[in-house]
C-alpha cells in the first residue's frame, strides 16, 4: 500500500480521485513497471506479454486523451513519469 501512497503524493494538486485521467496514467505506469520487471525475469510469459500490451494502450488511450484536454496538465504527467510523448503530438 506504501507504493499507492506514493503515487498518491505524486499526483499534480493532491487529487487522490480515482477517476482523474492523470492518476490513471500513474497507476497504469505502475502497473507497466511491475509487469516489465516481471518479463525480464521470465521471457517466454506470453499471457503476461498480452497484459502489457493492453496495459500500454490504455494508457496511450489516456494519453491522447489528456493531450487534447489539458495540454499543460499532459506535459508535467510525461516530464513526471519520465515517459515518451505520442507521435505526431
């Protein structure tokens, strides 16, 4: 539970709701984390592999998303997170 805390704190404003596209896009980074680190460990995990696969797309979804709402907010998510913005974006 320390680590939701975590990404809690990380949010921008302190806004623990759920919904909010920016903490879905932390806790769906987290998640990838975890799954990444899981696969290097054990590469022929094909179930896990498909996972992850949705897991960055949803997260790509969230992504555009963001992007057309609230440019702002999306660029200090990307800086924050330390992950790559969309092409052509």
């Amino acid at each position: 539970m320390s680590k939701q805390r975590f990404i809690d704190a990380q949010l921008s404003g302190g806004n623990r709701n759920t919904g909010f596209t920016a903490s879905q896009i932390y806790y769906l980074t987290y998640q990838v984390s975890k799954i990444t680190s899981h696969l290097e460990s054990h590469p022929k995990d094909y179930s896990s592999q498909i996972g992850l696969w949705k897991l960055l797309s949803r997260r790509k979804r969230l992504l555009t998303y963001l992007s057309d709402e609230n440019t702002g907010l999306h660029v200090r998510v990307l800086k924050k997170l330390g992950i790559r913005g969309l092409k052509g974006r």
